[in-house]
C-alpha cells in the first residue's frame, strides 16, 4: 500500500508541475524548458527554512510560492525581449544558472545540499505517506481550478490568441506584455508549491535534482498528454511519471522505453495523447458532443479562430496550417 | 468556450492514475535485470505488514539498490557485481545466521526520486531484514530517512555525504569518512612525499567538499600552505588553465579530488607540461575499468588514498580480487571493495540473529572486523573507522605505498 | 593570455565543428534537433569500433561519418518531415526523445564503460609560448578551419548552395521552381550529422574517452551555440563558437573554475541576447 502511495505522491507532484508548465506552454504558446528550477527554487525555499530556521513548513510553502512567482516574474520580463527558439535556449540556460546558484551560493548549502528536511505535521499529526498523496492531490486540485479559471477568463482568451498570432493579438488590444508575465508568474508559483511538498517528501534535496532533465522531463508530460489541456498535462505525468515504477520488470530498458514512446506519440499525435485535435479526442467528441449548429457556433467554439476573425476577418477552416 | 467538465477531468484521472498503480504493483514481483542470476525477488509476495517476520524459513531478504542506467551506471555496475559475489560467498559459508541471502536488488536510475520508491518497496512490499545501498549518496540519503523510519539497518556502501550516517540510528556508513581520507591524503602529500605548497583540484560535490575539508585541516596541521585552489564540475575536460596557474603560483604538489573520467583529463594535461610535482589522488579515481586499466601509465608514481589493497596478504582479500577477476573478466576496485564488505559487515553482525535490532547492535559492537577493506576497528558515530590505505601506480599496475593509522587522524 | 587563447581556439573549433550542422539544419529548416548531437556520439562509438578492429582512425571517423548520415536521413525521412509545420516545440522535444533513446542504445549496445581512442596523430605538435598543442588540437583546428571555409564556399558559390539557400528562403517557391525539396532536406540533415560524427570523432580522440553520455553537454551548449550565433547563419555559429569557447577558457584560466563551464556558456548567452536579441550576427532568413 505504502509503495502504491509513493508512486501515485510522485505522480501527483509531476502532475502539478505539468498542469503548471501547461499554463506558459499550452495556453501562453511560451516555449518553457526550465520548469525543473522552479521546482528546485520551491523546494529549496522549503528545505533551508525548515531546517535551519525552523519555520513550520505551512508557512514555508508560502514563502515557497512567493519566491517562485517573483522569480517567474524575471523570467516572464526576460520573455518580452526573446521570441521562440531564442526564448527556448534562455530557459534552457536559466536551468543551469539557477543549479549553479545552488551549488555557489553558500546559503543553499552548497554541493552537499540540504538533508534532514523534518516532516510537515498538522495539527500536532506528523504527515505519512497517506498525508503526502493528500496534500499533493490538495495542489493538484487547486493547478486545475487555477488552470481552469485561467482558461475560461478573458486572460486565457488573450493567451490563446497570444499563442496563435502575437502580433495580432497586441494590434487587437491584449495586452500582450503583462499576460505574457502573468503565464509565467502563475506558472512558477504552481512549480513552487509542487516544490515545497518535494522537499520532505524526498528529505534531502541536492543541486543536481532540478537541472535541465527535469525541466525536459515535465515538457514531455505536457506534450505527450496534450499540450494545451489540463487533461493531457495529468495524463502525461500519470504515464510517464510512473513508468519507471511501472516499468521495472524491463529495467534496463525503461529510459529507451520512455524515448521511444515520446518520439512515437510525438510523431504520430503531435497533439498529445488527449490533447486537442488528437485522435482520442475527436473520437470523444464524436461520441459524445452535439455537432455545432452553424458555422459562427464551431468558430466560436475556438478562442484562436474569434481573435483571428478580428483581425483577419474570416472564419478560419479547421486544417489550416499556421506558420 | 468549450466548458472542461473539471469532475470528469479528476474522475478519468483517479481512474487512470489507480490503473497504472494496479500495474506498478503487478510488476513488483519481478526486478532483477537480465544479468542476474542471482538476485531473485520475492515471486509470492505475502502482504505481510510485519517487520520482524523478514525470512521465510532458511532465506533472509537483503535488499540492494544501485544505478544501472543512467550517468551512474558505471560505478552501479561494479557495484552490483560484488554484491552478487558477496551473496555468492555468504550463502556457501553457511549465510547470515544459518540463513541464506535472498538479494532483492532494484535499479535506481542515478535518481533519488526512484531511490524513495525503491526504498519504499524494500520496507512494506519486499520485507527485507536489511538494506546496503550501492548507489550514490543522492539517491542513498533520499532513501535513508526511510529505512529509518522503516526501522530497516542500511549500509552505505560508498557514498559520504555525512547527512547519511546522520539520518538516524538504522543508517551505517562503510565508506571511509571524507574529512578522514582528506586528511589521510595531506599525510601522504606532504609528510610521505614531502610538499609544502599545495594547489588543490577538486569535484565539486559533496566527496569533494568533505575530502577538503579534512585535507585542509591536516594541511594547516603539518605546516603546509594551500597556493590555489579549484573546483570543478563533472564532464569537466580542460585541466590546462589550472593547472597552469598552480604552477605559476609555485605549487610543489597536487592533491587531486577527481572522479575517474576529469582525473585522466588532469593527468593529460600534467603529462603535457612535462611537470615534475607531487600528486597524490583519492578513492575516485579508484576504479578498474575506467582508471585504472586505461590510464595506469598516465598515473604512474602517483600515490592515492583507498581502502582496498591490491598487495593484501590477507587471505580474505586475495580470494576476493581473485574470484572477482574470474567472474567478471576485470579486477575489483574501491566500489566493489566496499559493497562487498558491506555485505560482510552484514554477515559478521548476524552472529546473534538477524533481527532489525540484532543487526544494528552486532554493526555497532563490532570490533577489529576483517574485510576486503582492511580493518574495520570499529563504528563511531556508525561510521566506519579503519586505517586509510595509500596505494601508488607503478608501471601500471597499482601497488601497496602505506598506510595511515594514526588514531588521532582516522577517527572522526 | 596565450595559454588561454590556445585552449579557448581549439575548444571554440570543436564546439564550431559540432554546431554547424544543427546550425544548416535550422537556417533551412527552422528545426532544433537535439538529436544531431547523438550524431556526434554515434561517430565516436563507431570510430572507435572500427579502430579497434584495426582500421586506421581516419577511416573509423569516416565509418562513422557514413553511420551519422545514415541516421540523419532515416530521423529526417520518417520523423522531421512530417512533423516540420506542427511548430518548433514538437520537434524539439521529439528529437530530445530520440536523444535519449539512442544514448540509451548506445549504453545498452556498447556497455557504460568508457572506451579508450588512443591515437597519435603525426602532425607537427609541440609548444606554442608554453602551451603544449597536442597533434590532435592542430588537426581539430585544420579540419575546423577547412570544413568551415568548405561551407562558407559551398554555401555562397556553388549551385548546391544556392538550391540549399533557396529552398531556406521559401520552400513552396522552391519546389514551384522544380527544386526537389526533400532530397535539399535529405541532404542537409545528412550533412550536419556526417559533420558532428566527425567532431565526435575527433572529440573522442582528444579527450581519449568514448562514453554513452559523452553526448549531453555538447547537446545544450550546440543550442546555446546556434541561437548565439544568430540562428540560422552559419558563419554567426562559428563566430558564436569560438565567443564561447574562448569565454569558458578565460574565465576558468583567470578566475579558477569558478562557475561551472555549462553556466558560463549560458550566461553569456543570455547577456548578449538581452542586449542583441536577434544574436551576434543575425542574417537573412527573416521570420514569418
């Protein structure tokens, strides 16, 4: 039991950071490869105050999320000046400063890290493996509801038309820049709070746990559920979080196993397993959903195609293919 | 605006989130690689929440964890092949207690967060009596607080980070303590070898960290001054500027805190310039397929503290370099030296039984055990104290140089 | 300085050696592909396969080399092409995919010991001002330097080039124009790999160690390296390259290692571009 309730923790925490990531990346159209120092900042934050200040870890995680936003902040800054790829390769390199800052900075404990993390207890109650599972899925529930929000706010329209076409969406009015930085914002202090239930979960955290192959580890979950949807973000931590576990019967194999079967989804669903316009869930929607019933109702129905009938003034048809 | 039906989200969720769990749990009976042949698992696993019930007549589970894939997969494999050694030459002298070592042994993946669900496993899946962790001090501390909780002993083979043997009462560490090999290696650089001006290269980790810390110390002790000092990262392959600027700052010696792959970068470069000073290296570069086969020559006159040596009269010793040789095509190195008698230490405290606590008092009461690694004299602070063996390359080939038992330097 | 100068060079070559095929591949295709830089460890594995069985160096690098391009063709063919108008964050985590299976491959096939590519190169070698230059060092930099005025040639002066640089510019022109599309696309990802199976070749050779992870830092920094350049324009890589190699050199000569040398590298990287967004020497190929 205890061993399912560690698997499903991990699981959890990745689905937090997925959910997280998807909100720079699915909705935003932000190229965003440096999830894994957002997770490592939270869990710092957590790890140093707990351990040698002694705050309770309830107001840790506070100051986890804080930290976090403010630094989501700088990199949503950073994001007005780079587009695309060049954005990519920053928080590529953002991965590697934040590690170095890590191991440097003598605050954070340097190369040995910081161990001895004390478990969270509420209510005088020490948390166990159980205590863990629920508070992770506690923050999974709160990415979603946030996530969910986002989306169905005039934020997450602007963000969907930010992602489609930037500049038409800034001539139509979004206000381009601080939506950008919200994405981001929002974004890093979901990875902050997945971070501070990391810290104890694992007792010791080390520099080298959040480099760059964590941050591409969580893009792939996102991609490879359903880049765009929270549905594909959890779904993509839920098969890729656990195939490790899952897969230890083919031990050796199992990081060839994980390549090949993101090279393979990504290749044939380049939507993601579940994501929009994948064949999953067209068949869904042919199952399940009312077809529209006019052609202004199935334009509507797409965020993108209303801010592009602003400013190209036509429907757009299903199958077009954006430059 | 399509409405996302949040419940069906979290309900498709918990459902695909119990299946893949349902299918972790199915797979839990089988996790030994290929390669093995000796580590069979638990094929009827009993859901048995008792942990004092960890044999089931004349088998005792030993649990060990290892990276076999990964950037760490070197170090695990040769890891891994003394364990399998060990169980081998436990069981045929009788096993622990007149029980036989089943090993239980899972891949970590140079990662802590499956080092926590291996851990985890071990304690309520697999019910081993103990655990000796052939893998890193990453994944070995992440895993440690559980055994601690689990009240399962673990042994460390050869990670140091001293929060390891500071988790807790459950946790030993079989590795020589870092500050205690830095100062090992300062004896040997400047009172052996005579230097008196230090430059210091190093990993920055945390063997690193503590293999200076200790040598710094001593340095400082026996009059010597450190004239530069440089840390590194792991991949790191250009030695040049450094070792340069050591030079220039008029180094006699060089105490050289490398992994295999950076030492033979450094020691290119040294060779290059034709120099002339002291080097004495650590345990890192300890190991036969990736230091010492292909760079003996390189190496040559260096001395390094380690715990395994090569010219050993004892007859433990001897038959574990032979029989490793034989089994695995290449003689054994500091890794295997110390997971091997991880698994003695294992075998000698079982003389009273095989209990979690049984274990524990039979590690802390053990006194002048005999290992592959020399003598154990005893555990303080449940880390390992025994003299530091000084081994040097001569020709290739790596030999006998000293040995530093000066009590005031070899406990911690 | 000179010793500074001399490592920074060589290191800058390689680094050049290995970014200019992902670079070619990106100015035409507008594609990031982690992946080339498995190339460079499938050359080095290959090298010093063939090595082993008795080959002289140069004919393991170029085994490898064909081995490379191999690889490039089948990625291109049955992964890349169909996944080129998806946006560049499918195919960038797609080739980071392919990275880490075939890196795995590589341990799984070849064994996660590292492999020894003992070679003596007969070219002049000595001191320079103190610096020992190994023969290998003076070949990296010969072979950089001729590959990369090959390019710069080929690219600018041959009807190759300009088909390459045509079908760049606008690919449905290009095919209008009865360019056959796939086979430039064909042909680049071929070349880019052959070009990194020869940096790992010689990578390999340098540092006399081939290992199943010899791939991972070579793959970021290359990024670093293209975007640094200004996508897209070979000749801002190279430049981009030796900026870089030339950073990590100095600083770790003046200030010890002090920052990691994949930080360095980065920190650069975002300095300038915060500065020069578009990156040293951005060029031509414009964005929709």
């Amino acid at each position: 039991m205890s061993y399912f309730l560690v698997i499903a923790t991990t699981v959890v925490i990745y689905a937090v950071l997925s959910v997280g990531l998807n909100i720079a990346v699915g909705y935003a159209g932000q190229p965003h490869l440096a999830q894994g120092a957002f997770l490592g900042i939270g869990a710092y934050m957590v790890a140093v105050f707990s351990t040698r200040y002694g705050l309770s870890f309830w107001l840790c995680v506070l100051i986890a999320i804080v930290v976090t936003a403010l630094s989501g902040f700088v990199l949503g800054v950073i994001s007005l000046r780079l587009r695309d790829d060049f954005l990519a390769i920053v928080t590529i390199g953002l991965n590697f400063v934040v590690v170095a800052i890590f191991q440097y900075v003598p605050w954070f404990g340097g190369a040995t890290g910081v161990y001895a993390i004390p478990l969270p207890s509420i209510g005088g109650h020490e948390f166990g493996n159980p205590e863990f599972l629920l508070l992770g899925l506690v923050m999974l529930a709160i990415s979603v509801a946030v996530s969910g929000y986002i989306s169905r706010t005039w934020l997450g329209l602007g963000l969907a038309s930010i992602r489609d076409d930037e500049l038409a969406s800034a001539s139509s009015g979004t206000p381009v820049a601080s939506f950008k930085i919200a994405a981001f914002v929002v974004a890093s202090a979901i990875a902050g709070m997945a971070g501070a239930l990391y810290a104890p979960f694992l007792s010791a955290v080390t520099p080298t746990s959040f480099g760059f192959t964590e941050s591409i580890v969580m893009l792939a979950m996102v991609m490879f559920g359903g880049v765009g949807t929270i549905r594909g973000a959890i779904l993509g931590a839920i098969v890729l979080g656990a195939l490790p576990e899952a897969f230890r019967f083919v031990s050796d194999y199992r990081l060839l196993i994980f390549g090949a079967i993101l090279v393979l989804v990504l290749r044939f669903q380049p939507h993601g397993i579940i994501g929009t316009d994948s064949a999953a869930a067209n068949a869904w929607k042919r199952l399940f959903s009312r077809p529209p019933k006019t052609e202004y109702d199935a334009s509507c129905n797409d965020a993108a195609s209303a801010m592009s009938v602003a400013v190209h003034g036509e429907p757009e048809q299903p199958g077009d293919g954006k430059d | 605006m399509k409405r996302t039906s949040t419940a069906r989200v979290t309900a498709v969720a918990a459902a695909a989130l119990l299946g893949i769990a349902g299918l972790a749990g199915c797979s839990s009976g089988s996790s030994t690689t290929g390669s093995s042949d000796q580590g069979q698992s638990a094929g009827s696993v009993s859901a048995s929440n008792s942990s004092s019930e960890n044999s089931s007549g004349g088998t005792i589970k030993i649990g060990f964890f290892s990276p076999q894939s990964g950037s760490e997969a070197s170090d695990g494999k040769s890891a891994l092949d003394a364990a399998q050694l060990a169980v081998k030459d436990i069981n045929a002298a009788g096993g622990l207690d007149g029980k036989k070592i089943q090993l239980v042994q899972y891949d970590d993946g140079s990662d802590p967060k499956q080092a926590v669900s291996i851990a985890t496993k071990l304690t309520t899946q697999d019910n081993v009596a103990a655990v000796v962790s052939g893998s890193y001090s990453d994944q070995t501390l992440a895993a440690a607080s559980i055994f601690q909780r689990a009240g399962v002993p673990m042994l460390a083979a050869y990670a140091v980070n001293p929060g390891i043997p500071g988790t807790g009462d459950e946790i030993f560490q079989i590795a020589t303590s870092g500050p205690v090999e830095g100062k090992a290696g300062a004896q040997a650089l400047i009172k052996d070898l005579g230097a008196k001006k230090i430059a210091i290269i190093s990993i920055d980790n945390d063997f690193g960290t503590a293999l200076v810390q200790g040598f710094t110390e001593q340095a400082a002790k026996l009059g010597a001054t450190i004239v530069s000092t440089n840390k590194n990262q792991f991949g790191e392959k250009d030695f040049g500027p450094v070792i340069d600027k050591a030079v220039a700052a008029g180094a006699d010696g060089f105490y050289m805190v490398e992994y295999a792959a950076e030492g033979q970068q450094f020691l290119t470069a040294f060779r290059q310039r034709n120099l002339t000073q002291k080097i004495v290296g650590t345990e890192g570069i300890d190991s036969t397929q990736q230091f010492i086969e292909p760079n003996g020559k390189l190496a040559d006159g260096m001395v390094f503290t380690t715990v395994l040596n090569r010219d050993s009269t004892d007859p433990t010793t001897q038959a574990f370099i032979k029989d490793f040789t034989s089994a695995y095509g290449h003689a054994p190195d500091m890794v295997g030296a110390t997971t091997y008698d991880s698994f003695k230490v294992l075998q000698a405290a079982s003389k009273n039984g095989t209990t979690a606590d049984n274990l524990k008092a039979g590690i802390t009461d053990l006194a002048n055990f005999q290992g592959v690694t020399g003598t154990v004299e005893k555990f303080v602070n449940r880390i390992s104290v025994h003299p530091v063996e000084l081994q040097v390359f001569k020709d290739g080939a790596v030999h006998h140089y000293g040995t530093v038992d000066d009590p005031d330097i070899i406990n911690p | 300085m000179f010793p500074a100068l001399v490592d920074g060079v060589t290191v800058g070559a390689l680094y050049a050696l290995l970014a200019l095929g992902p670079s070619l591949v990106y100015g035409l295709l507008r594609v990031l592909d982690v992946a080339n830089a498995a190339a460079l460890v499938l050359g080095a594995y290959l090298g010093v396969t063939l090595f082993r069985h008795g080959l002289p160096w140069w004919l393991g690098a170029l085994g490898g080399m064909a081995g490379a391009a191999i690889l490039g063709l089948l990625l291109q063919r049955f992964l890349y092409r169909p996944l080129l108008d998806r946006g560049p964050l499918v195919v960038l985590v797609a080739s980071i995919g392919i990275f880490i299976a075939l890196e795995e491959a590589f341990r799984l096939i070849w064994g996660p010991y590292p492999y020894q590519f003992p070679v003596n190169v007969p070219l002049p070698h000595g001191t320079i001002a103190g610096t020992p230059v190994t023969g290998v060092q003076v070949l990296m930099l010969v072979i950089g330097v001729v590959i990369l005025l090959g390019s710069w040639w080929v690219l600018g002066h041959t009807r190759l080039g300009f088909t390459w640089r045509a079908t760049a510019q606008d690919r449905e022109t290009a095919r209008a124009m009865g360019i056959n599309v796939n086979r430039v696309i064909a042909g680049i990802f071929a070349t880019g790999y052959a070009l990194a199976a020869l940096a790992g070749v010689l990578f390999a050779i340098r540092y006399n160690t081939v290992t199943p992870d010899m791939g991972d830092v070579p793959a970021y920094k290359m990024l670093a390296i293209i975007v640094l350049g200004g996508l897209g324009n070979p000749m801002g890589t190279i430049l981009a390259a030796f900026v870089i190699g030339l950073a990590e050199s100095v600083v770790n000569t003046y200030w010890g290692f002090i920052l990691p040398r994949d930080t360095i590298a980065f920190l650069v990287l975002i300095a300038i571009l915060l500065i020069r967004p578009a990156g040293l020497l951005p060029k031509g190929v414009t964005r929709a």
